[in-house]
C-alpha cells in the first residue's frame, strides 16, 4: 500500500514546512518507489509509491489538473473501463492508461463530492480544493484501505498511517480508555470510527467526510443492499455468472506480472490460484502464479495444497506455522501501532510477509465464502414460501436431493407446521469457547465505562433484517474484518506487500448473497460446482476443514506466561494483584490473561 499523508490548516494559517517533513518521514516505508510532496499556503500533501499496477508505472502524486485542487490517494479502482465511458460522458478527456489517482480526481471533477458512487475498489484518498477551501476524504465501501484523522481547532491531519498523524504537534498521545477495554474484552476495538488514541479516528468503511472552514460533515455513501434472490431458469447459469464474476474480481486485482496466493487445501483461496493462473499464463508465463501455504504439524494441509499446485502447475511454499512460536517475544521490541495479541508470532509473520513480497507486491486471499454462502436454509425456505412460490421450492428441493443426496425435508415440514412463522435466521454454527468476563479489570474503568453490561451486550446475537440471508449480511457489517484488514496493512506487517480479496469484490458479494441457499449454499456447493474441472476432484469432495492450531494454546500453557513487570500507565485498566500468575488452563481465561501481557508490551514498545 501506498503512503498518503497531508495537513489543512482550516483556519489559514501558514503550512509549516518541517512538521510536514516529520510526518513524511513516517510513511516512507511504505513507498520504495518515491515520494514527493505538494506544500500550499495552508496545506501539504504528501505521497510514497508503492507500484503494484503497471498503470503506476509512470505515476505521480500528490496530482493536479488545474492547480487549485490536489489529490493524494492509495487506490485500486475496479471497472476501469465503464468509469472511463462515464467520464467521457461527463466532458473529461481520459486515458485509457492513466493512473487510478487521475481516474478519481476526474471522477471529483465531474460528480463532487458522489464521486464516491461511481468507483468500485480498495481506495483511501484526500482531495484538497484550495479555491473553496474545502477538504474531502473517503474510503472503500469494506473499509479494506485504512484512513486516520485528528481534528483540532482550526486544523485536519489525516494519513492512511496511524503514526503518521501522531507526528504532528496538534495530535495529542493520550490514550482512547475504551479502545483499550475493547481490547482486553474482545481482542479488538470494537469501535471501527476510533483508535487507541483519544485524538485520533478512522473514516469508516462505505463513508466520506467535508471540511470546510468551521464546519465537518461525516455521512455513510453506501450500505450492502438487500437484493432480491436470483432465480434463473437452468441451474448452470448460476455457475456461468459466478465464473464471470470470479473472473472478473480476480482480473480488476491482477494488473501486474505476478502474483503471490496465501493457500489452504479447501476451496476458496485455490479458486483464485486457479483464476489467476489462467488470467496471467499468457502474458506473463508458467510461474507469473506462486501459492504460499502455512501448514500446522500433523495437519493435512500440506498434502491438499500440494496436491492443488501440482494439478495448477503453479510453484508452492510452505512455511510451517508451529516453529513461529516466540516463547522470547516479551524481551524484544516488535512496536505496533496498537495493541495486537498476535505478538506470540510477530517476527515469523513479518518475515513471512516480506518472503512473499519478494516474488510480488501483490497477494490475493481467499476469505468471504465462509460468510456469504453460508447455509441459512431456514430463512430461505421461510421466504419462498411466504412468497408463495411452490414451483420454485420443488425445483430447489429437487436439485437439493440431487446434488447433496439427501432432501431438506426435516426443516421444510418444520416450517409448514408452524405455519410458516417459525423463521430461524442465521444457520452459522457455533464452535467458539464460551467467553470468560475478566476479573482483573480495573474497578473505576469497568465502572465508568459500564463494561460488564457492554461485555454482555456484545455477547448477544444480532440479525439483521436481511429476509433471506440475516446472518450473512450482519457478519459483512462485523468489526471483525476491520481487524483482519489491519493485520495485513504494512504498518503492521512490516512488509511492502499488498493483500486483496477478491470474493469481496463488491459484484461477486452481491451475487454470492443472493443465490439460492437451497442447493447452492450448502456446503458453498456453488463454488464446488464452479470449480469443476479446474480443481483436484479430492479437493472438491473434501468437507470443511478447522484449523488445528491448538498446539499454540498447549505450548504456550506449558512454558507459562511472561513474568509481569507492569508498565507505567497499566494499573489505570488492569488491577495487576488479580492477574494470574500461573496460567489458567481454560482457553478463553488464558488468553484473556495474555491480553493483559500484549497491552503492557505495548505500553512499554509504542513510540511515543
């Protein structure tokens, strides 16, 4: 990714040179391939480049057409070509070669500030209109790029890096208190609009906000709609307009020589290997496709992943995941930008980054089947026959008790005899631990932030209104994929590398939530039907497979917890007296004490 930073200076007062120096300095690890920077009156704007099109070869930011209004942005913009036939529409003379950063300025040119409306992708950018004085930023409709800014009297900073904004003098370094009970309570923040500093937020995903002189406007440009159920007459076109779509992500995430995939031995990320194989042999040979695979001791990955790149002809390597356990890790200074429980297997994980960006700057991942064709055939059987459409439910039944060898009709006589009332949405089965609610909290923080009835809040399950797929849709609204995203992001991985998702695309989710889930989302059958052919028959026929990672939790039980030394700052959210010193042998207790370990790591190694 990217590094974009830049400062406004609502109020008018004069742009200073050397703070801006300070925070470019702070995300040029992210750009090996450049940086310059544009300084206004009021205003700067900075940019490091990362290529990872071939359209950035010949890129320059921060940008101007006309003089008055600059962008800096770090951005993949998907559908290139019916973007560029609406520009031409809206009067822009446009390129088909031209950099993404040019295609959304003209976009601004054109729409304003709805120029967010007509762009697909991952982006996170700022556009700075000197003439009205006004500053516009967005950010992907996933929230898959990230953007921070701190608002402070009469001035804007904002970066696609956290500790990029805490470089100016006007951001201050006290500590978001419920951010980092969010931590110790779930792993994470749960707020996806603020961070571990008071100071500093996050532009949401699908959001876009307007300074201008003393004013701010923060609103929402895009919600995941709820679509209708496709119906097509012949089962095959369901598989035809997947692969078309597929293809499609895959190719808008590919316009580079080589590409890196991280694989498993199921179905979803050796889909993508096999797209993009057969999207770059032409143009850029046998081993443009290479799959990094982690594998577990005594795990059967190896074997599946194997077997897949040796049908796929595309090389493979693999890193076995149980020697990145760092039983020394509280003695070495591994900073990240918040606090992160994954320190165990930090160093691993960041070499394991940069071995793969030495074959490609881009990497492509495989989540998003798991939720979007998840199996809620409760909540579709309810709508189909709420709707009354008894031909359609025999064919689906029908081409159930085909493809699965067994018909649904438990759950559908179910149904009928409660009269079709009795909709139970979301089918997601439940494996998780039962959580444990800390008792080391701080007495006043857990008080004054009401965390026990915030800890319970989260414990209850919330569905959306979505009529057919309720658990799929609210598990693509979860806070949870703003933290996978971050793990990825440089700033945490230490890595010029750049992850995409291609079943994220927002074409392809659409279409994956409104399939049928009868046949075509048990046991995600529509990506097993697509892929026939092209994947391993034993790949295909293989169930769903957990990860076997409980190694990790009896290795680090058997060795014990770091000795706790407490940081300065640490009392204030953990009674330290409370904390086990032996480590409890319950899972969620463990782990919830080892938080406790990460944040006093953290306290101790974050850059002040």
């Amino acid at each position: 990714m990217s590094g974009i930073a830049g400062f406004v200076n609502l109020d008018g007062a004069p742009a200073d040179p050397s703070i801006f120096a300070a925070m470019m300095e702070a995300i040029l690890f992210r750009g090996p391939d450049g940086n310059d920077s544009w300084i206004g009156e009021s205003a700067c704007l900075g940019h490091t480049l990362l290529k990872t099109t071939n359209e950035s070869e010949g890129e320059r930011q921060p940008l101007s057409i006309d003089g008055n209004t600059w962008i800096v942005a770090d951005a993949r913009i998907d559908a290139r070509e019916e973007l560029l036939d609406h520009l031409k529409a809206g009067g822009e003379d446009v390129r088909p070669g031209v950099a993404d950063v040019e295609l959304i300025l003209r976009a601004w040119r054109v729409w304003q500030e709805d120029c967010v409306d007509h762009l697909l992708g991952d982006f996170a950018f700022a556009i700075w209109d000197s003439s009205r004085g006004r500053l516009f930023c967005a950010r992907d409709q996933m929230g898959i790029k990230p953007l921070y800014y701190a608002a402070a009297p009469g001035c804007v900073v904002f970066s696609n890096t956290l500790n990029c904004v805490r470089r100016h003098p006007a951001v201050s370094g006290r500590l978001n208190d419920q951010a980092i009970a969010d931590f110790l309570l779930f792993d994470r923040n749960d707020d996806i609009t603020t961070t571990v500093f008071a100071d500093i937020r996050k532009i949401p995903p699908a959001h876009c906000a307007v300074w201008e002189r003393d004013t701010v406007r923060l609103r929402r440009y895009w919600t995941l709609p709820i679509d209708e159920p496709i119906f097509y007459r012949r089962p095959q076109d369901y598989v035809v307009r997947f692969r078309d779509l597929l293809q499609a992500a895959v190719s808008d995430r590919l316009r580079i020589d080589r590409v890196g995939v991280l694989m498993g031995g199921g179905l979803d990320s050796p889909s993508l290997a096999a797209t993009a194989r057969d999207l770059l042999r032409v143009r850029s040979g046998k081993d443009a496709v290479r799959a990094f695979t982690v594998v577990y001791d005594q795990d059967e990955e190896r074997d599946y992943a194997g077997m897949v790149a040796s049908h796929l002809e595309i090389p493979i390597e693999f890193d076995d995941n149980s020697a990145a356990i760092d039983l020394d890790w509280y003695e070495k200074s591994l900073p990240t930008p918040e606090p992160a429980s994954g320190l165990i297997s930090l160093a691993w994980s960041r070499a394991y980054h940069r071995r793969m960006a030495q074959h490609s700057r881009v990497v492509l991942f495989g989540e998003g089947p798991d939720n979007a064709l998840g199996y809620e055939w409760r909540s579709y059987l309810s709508y189909i026959l709420k709707q009354r459409r008894y031909v359609r439910l025999m064919q689906d039944v029908i081409l159930h008790s085909v493809t699965h060898k067994k018909i649904p009709l438990k759950g559908l006589w179910g149904l009928l005899r409660r009269g079709l009332l009795g909709r139970k949405p979301g089918e997601h089965s439940t494996n998780e631990r039962e959580p444990v609610f800390p008792q080391w909290l701080n007495q006043d923080l857990e008080n004054r932030l009401q965390l026990r009835f915030r800890w319970q809040e989260k414990q209850q399950q919330r569905i959306s209104a979505h009529p057919v797929r309720p658990g799929a849709y609210q598990s693509f609204g979860s806070p949870l994929w703003q933290h996978v995203f971050a793990n990825f992001d440089p700033e945490r991985s230490a890595a010029c590398l750049e992850v995409r998702h291609p079943f994220l695309d927002l074409r392809l989710l659409r279409y994956m939530l409104a399939v049928p889930v009868v046949p075509w989302c048990r046991s995600k059958y529509l990506l097993r039907r697509s892929m026939r052919g092209v994947l391993p028959e034993a790949v295909l026929r293989r169930p769903k497979t957990p990860v076997l990672n409980d190694f990790w939790e009896q290795e680090v039980i058997a060795n014990g917890l770091p000795r706790l030394s407490p940081a300065e700052g640490l009392t204030a959210y953990v009674d330290v007296s409370l904390v086990a010193a032996i480590p409890d042998r319950n899972p969620e207790s463990f782990w919830a004490d080892f938080r406790v370990r990460c944040l006093d790591y953290w306290l101790k190694n974050h850059k002040s």
